[in-house]
C-alpha cells in the first residue's frame, strides 16, 4: 500500500489524538499530561522512547540496516489564553492550543505509526522529537542540550507548521522555501539613570522620562534610515515602566522590546547600533544606559538540497502544484532554528485555514482553529520524506 493510502486510513485517528490533545494544553516545559498522553501512545505503537527537556520525548524507529538518522519534529505547549471557540472539544483550563501545537503532535503520530509499520524498508533511523517549550521557553535548545541529536546521531531534521502564517496557501497546500523562512528575534532590555526631583524644579534634576523617550524615537530610525529596506527588519518597544507620581521628574526608566531580522549580519548590526543609540543618547542627557541583550530565536533557514527532497515527496503527496514557494518570509520566529544550527533540515507549512468553513482566525487568536481535513497529509509528507532519506 502507498503511503498515501496508509495516511488517509488514519485520517480519523490523527484527528481524535488533535482533539483528545486539544482539550489538554500546557505551558512551556511544564506539560505533563501531554507528554503522559504521546508516551502512551508511542507504547500503543510499540515505539522505544526516552524523556528529555523535562517533559519532551525523543522516540526511535530503527531500521533493519544501518544507515543515517532522520529526525522529524513536533512542538507540543499550548498558550495562556483563554479558548472561545466554541467547539466540543474545547480547551478549559484557561489555557489553549491557538497555534496549532495540537495538529503538529498528531501528525507526529500518524507518521510514527505509519512508519514503524514499514520499518523493513528503510535503511537508518528515524527520530521523533516531541518537543516542548517553543513558545519562548528554548525548548529546541534544552533538547539538544539533553541529546536529542545524539546516540544515534542525527543526520537531517524536518519539522511542519500548520495554519495561516502564509496566506499565499490555500487548504491542503505545503509552502516552503530555500534558505530563510522565519525570522530571528533578540530581546533587549534598557534601563535610563537619571535623577529626581520636584517637577517644579527641572534644572536641578535629570529626566528619565523625557530621555527614553528621545531613545526611542531614536531607535526607530535604524530601520527607517540605516538599514537597506529591501532586507526585512522589525524592531518593536513592547514594554516601558517609569515614574512614581504626576509632579516628580523621575529618576529611571526601564524599557524592552526585541528586533526581528532574517539574515546574521543585520542582528550584529542592529545589536551594535542600539546599544551605541541608547548610551550615547543618554550620555549626551547627562544619564547613564544599560543595555542588555537577553538572546532569543535564530532564523529558521531551511538548507537548499534537503528541500528540494522535501518538495520532492512533498509533490508525491498532493501533487506539484500544490507545493507554493514562499517568497515573502514571515517575521514570526520558530526554535526549529535551533535544530538548523546543528544539522541541515527543512521547515515546512500546511495550509490548513478554510474560508468556505469560516477557519479564518490567525494564530494566537481565542478562537483559532484548522481545517481537520488536511492532517493526514503531515504523516503523509514525513513519511514519504523519511522513505526517500533512507533508501
């Protein structure tokens, strides 16, 4: 039987696990109960596994002859946010799967079972990383730091996403691309020194206030002035906390944000510019700036020639013209990257948004949801993928 077949036979389960799942979200690393869920599941297939970061599970289908090692991953928390979707299966522990964690786990699953079935056919190993944490906790990161990539090592990784984040991809459709196709973010965090006193009295005093907010402005312009507009770039104030009653010049304000950007040289740029802006700025003020750069995500770059195998078996399974090239990258940002950094791999998207449905709500939105019609495809995808590798 084909894999397609073999993947559409198990449509319906890999919908019962997304929605058995989707009642159970999680926060960060803290996932207990969805770990508990996916290991027994692995032990229903009969799929050896271990734990790592915490709650993550890192199983292995060993071929019956030796060759290289495939990993295919799925993130697996949840958000804080409140579900109003309105559907039977509904989240209500104030928590939600509005980013489509749940679909990711399941499809997972479908193609670990799938292939675990067909082990006889491949020569080398396929790994499943059911990774927790990717909503801002480095769960990819604690992962590799707990092996994952090791014992045997892994070769090449694949890792999916589901929803609306390109909407150049109609229901069913898989878009990908070489080289960047999400962002890399670096959070930031700055704190002005100045010094109080009575508002009546500004000259005998120095306004903190008035000079984060003059950096600011200033930061504003390394986008608008200083970088080449035809290379993406984000940069966002997202938090600013400062003052301690109406008439008092205040002594210290601290802000934060982060910037997005696709490519290397551009975040050592803006790094380096910023930390330049907020110092000097406040230099010339008469104030101090701190300046801390408290890390994040690298860009998810999808390597040349393992995509080209990924929308090889991709086409295989919903045929070539519904494999669309991302053009545009989105600004958002995926720990996938962390994977990339290690070894070469591909980070691919299934469009699963459906107007006809009224599927419209993007991602981290209360009422977010997926078109269920297009999970068999993931395992589908994966399983091909995994087949074509190790040959």
């Amino acid at each position: 039987m084909d894999t397609n077949s073999l993947a559409k036979d198990i449509q319906q389960d890999v919908i019962s696990w997304r929605r058995d799942l989707h009642q159970i979200p999680e926060i960060g690393l803290d996932l207990e109960h969805t770990s508990s869920y996916i290991r027994a599941k692995l032990d229903e297939f009969g799929i050896t596994y271990r734990r790592a970061a915490k709650t993550g599970v890192v199983a292995l289908i060993a071929g019956e002859e030796p060759g290289p090692t495939l990993a295919l991953r799925a993130d697996m928390d949840g958000l804080p946010i409140k579900e109003e979707t309105g559907l039977s299966f509904a989240s209500t522990n104030g928590n939600m799967h509005a980013c489509g964690h749940d679909a990711h786990m399941a499809m997972l699953l479908g193609a670990a079972r799938i292939i675990y079935g067909i082990r006889s056919r491949l020569r080398g190993n396929v790994k499943l990383l059911f990774q927790p944490g990717e909503e801002g906790y480095f769960g990819a990161a604690r992962m590799i730091d707990d092996g994952c990539l090791e014992d045997p090592v892994v070769d090449a990784v694949a890792g999916l996403h589901v929803g609306q984040i390109f909407p150049e991809l109609a229901t069913g459709q898989v878009g990908v691309c070489e080289g960047p196709i999400l962002a890399a973010s670096t959070r930031f965090e700055v704190t002005v020194k100045g010094n109080s006193t009575h508002g009546a009295l500004p000259h005998l005093g120095v306004d903190a206030i008035t000079i984060a907010s003059e950096i600011i402005l200033s930061l504003q312009k390394i986008v608008s002035r200083e970088m080449n507009p035809l290379c993406p770039v984000v940069l966002t104030i997202g938090q600013i906390q400062g003052g301690e009653a109406h008439n008092i010049i205040t002594p210290r304000v601290i802000f934060g944000g982060d910037f997005r950007t696709l490519y290397e040289e551009d975040r050592c740029f803006i790094t380096r510019r910023l930390t330049e802006i907020c110092t000097s700025t406040a230099e010339a003020n008469r104030a101090k700036a701190e300046v801390k750069m408290l890390g994040g995500y690298p860009s998810t770059s999808n390597d040349p020639d393992f995509t080209k195998r990924l929308i090889k078996n991709a086409s295989k399974v919903i045929g070539p013209e519904n494999i669309i090239e991302i053009k545009k990258p989105n600004m958002g940002t995926e720990d996938m990257s962390f994977y990339f950094g290690k070894v070469p791999g591909v980070f691919f998207v299934i469009g699963s948004g459906n107007k006809k449905k009224n599927i419209t709500y993007p991602h981290h939105n209360s009422k977010f949801d997926l078109d269920e019609d297009v999970l068999w495809i993931g395992p589908a995808v994966f399983t091909n993928l995994a087949l074509d590798y190790l040959r």
